[in-house]
C-alpha cells in the first residue's frame, strides 16, 4: 500500500513539475488545478493513514506520519518526497520554501527520515546540502528505530546510528564522505562515531575499509568512551586483534587510562587469561588456536606492545595485585603515580586534580610535572 502511494504521489509530482508548484501560479490551468487537489487529497492520505485506527504511542518511529515531528506543512510535504525517495519531489518542495536543515519534535531531521526509510538517494542528497547529521535525538522508548535497523540509545545522533546500522556500511560511509560533521558523541554513553562502529553487529567482522574512512574524514582515534576505554580496547572486547594493532598503527595511543586506572595492556592481560582458560578447558581446539590467523594477529599484538614499552608478563602481574593496598593507595593508582603518562588521555586532567586534593602541596606526587611540562 505504501509503495502504491509513493508511486501515486510521484506521478502527480510529475505532472506538476516540481512539487507543489502549480500553487504558486496566479491563474492555474483546470488540469493543474485538478492535479493540485488530488495532490492535497492524496498528501492528506498519507499524512495520516498510518496511525489510523491504533493508538500512536504502539505506532514505531518509521511507521509515524511527519505531522508528528514537524509543525510546518511544508517541511512535512519534504519528509512525504523523502519517503517517496523522489529527489526531484525534494528539490521542488526546497525550492518552493521547505527548509531541509528544520529540527523538528525529539530531533527528527528531514535527512534522518531519509536513513529511516531506506531512501539512498535522498539520503545523499540532503547530505550534499551540508543537512546536520550531528542533531542528538531524544526519542521516547516507544518510538526507539527497529533493532532490525540500528542499535539505538538516548542522545545518538544519525551518524551514530549510521555508524551501527545492521545491514550496510554504506550509510556511514556516505557520511564520512560529506564529512559535514563535528565531533560528535553521544552524550550519555560518552560513544563517538568509532566507538560505535566497533560495537556493531554489521556482519561481525573488522572492516578496515570503514576505518581508513575515518581517518580520511579526520576523526579522532583517541577518543575515549564514558569509562575511559579507547577504540582499540573496544576493537579487543569484539575479538578483533588485527583490528587493535591497525588503530595503534594509526594513532591510537595504548597510554591512556580508563577510570579503573586500566591501559590496554591490561585488558590485554585479561584476553590472554581467557585464552589460556579456553584451552585448558577444552584441550581440542589448541590446534586449531595454533593453525588459526588469530592467532597470529594476537602475537603480532602483544610483539607490537611489547616494543612499545607494555610487556604482556608485567601487565600480568599488575593484574595479579590490583587487590593490594601500597603506600595506602590502590595498587594500581599507585603503579600510575610511577609513570610518566600517568597523566595522558581525556581523563588524566581528572586525575591531576586527584592528585592535588589527596597530598600535600609540597609530596612528591604532587609535585611531579609530565615530561612535556619540565623545563
């Protein structure tokens, strides 16, 4: 039925050129005027067929009619031509008045109604007219997207819905493109755009092609979530070593700190353990383990950190004492006052400040200034 629609529509739109533009004429011709009324009828139609009969709060975000979202009727009419994935339809109706950068009711864009439908060449379109793909949406759980589409949580924006969107890549990749975007993260979750990509479930595997994107687009690989875990410890939790030891080579530094006081090197430490679990658990798959290009990719890993100053055996230790109190501080607050980047990443200024209010001004803790601050 709704494909009949949009058909419907889009025959009218052709016959009036751009749209709705027969009712900007001072004297219609009757054929004009005949297809301006059809187009009114039919508009009204799906304006409000698809909450008709049930209530709106059972009705999905995709399913909702765009008087729902935007008060203007002419933004409205723009989110009809995006359904319709008709681009002439939507240059008609920007021609005519329709604001296609309008932020209507929970952050609903007329570029994000164009992801939600599916309508790629829209999609680009609105893209290439610098349409903000960064608007935070604050939906109401009732009308979260379909987790058929996306993994959504309050305060994602489009591209971080595009960057987790199930069935496609290319969505993202769009985006990056255009590269009409900020930073951009969600506020709640502390998620970027990488972060989020990493906690897709896009057929389950690592696409280096994506990521070369965000370095092309000049996203930060640094960025860290709201417990302070960077990409390449997200990159770990999904299992994808090869993808940790890209991030490092291209940026990702392995110094920074979570909010456990945790580097890489750590959750490292914690992967080995589960490892070596697996294969005394179950002694079978040791050959495969050996045999396997995981494998492989998890020794080149730890070879890269190792050179880099993080051996696996020390991180092992540190494990092993996290519990211990030394010189009455946790032990590994302690083993991140002895370090020279105890201070790096978007958090150390958090624990600068840790620092300043737990010692005197004279200990040597406080004190202690960074390499790159020493004279």
């Amino acid at each position: 039925m709704k494909r009949l629609r949009c058909r419907f529509l889009k025959g009218l739109n052709s016959n009036l050129g751009a749209g709705a533009v027969c009712i900007k004429q001072t004297v219609p011709s009757l054929q004009e005027s005949l297809a301006c009324v059809l187009f009114t009828i039919c508009s009204f139609f799906l304006q409000n067929s698809p909450t008709h009969g049930m209530d709106e709060s059972d009705v999905p975000l995709h399913r909702h009619a765009p008087r729902f979202f935007f008060d203007g009727e002419a933004e409205q009419q723009l989110c009809l031509a995006v359904q319709c994935g008709d681009v002439s339809w939507v240059q008609g109706m920007i021609a005519a008045g329709a604001n296609p950068h309008a932020v209507g009711e929970y952050g609903v864009t007329p570029v994000y109604w164009a992801f939600l439908h599916g309508q790629e060449r829209c999609y680009e379109y609105l893209l290439a007219l610098g349409c903000d793909i960064t608007v935070a949406l604050d939906l109401p759980p009732n009308l979260w997207p379909d987790v058929r589409l996306c993994e959504y949580s309050n305060g994602d924006s489009l591209l971080i819905q595009a960057a987790r969107r199930v069935s496609s890549t290319w969505w993202l990749s769009k985006a990056l493109k255009y590269n009409n975007f900020a930073v951009c993260r969600n506020p709640h979750s502390g998620f970027d755009v990488v972060h989020s990509f990493l906690s897709q479930t896009i057929e389950k595997r690592w696409r280096p092609d994506v990521a070369e994107e965000f370095v092309t687009a000049g996203i930060d690989l640094n960025a860290l979530d709201d417990r302070g875990d960077s990409v390449a410890v997200r990159a770990l939790e999904n299992g994808w070593y090869d993808a940790v030891l890209w991030f490092l080579e291209h940026g990702t530094s392995p110094d920074t700190y979570n909010r456990d006081h945790w580097q890489l090197i750590h959750h490292v430490a914690m992967e080995y353990r589960v490892i070596q679990g697996r294969l005394k658990a179950f002694p079978e798959s040791r050959q495969e383990w050996e045999a396997s290009d995981r494998k492989r990719a998890w020794e080149e890993l730890v070879r890269h950190l190792r050179e880099r100053g993080y051996p696996l055996t020390e991180a092992l230790i540190d494990l092993e004492r996290r519990q211990q109190l030394v010189d009455e501080l946790p032990y590994l607050v302690w083993r991140r006052l002895q370090r020279d980047d105890r201070y790096c990443g978007e958090n150390g200024g958090e624990f600068r400040e840790y620092v300043k209010r737990r010692f005197p001004e004279d200990h040597p803790y406080a004190t202690w200034l960074p390499p790159e601050e020493r004279k």
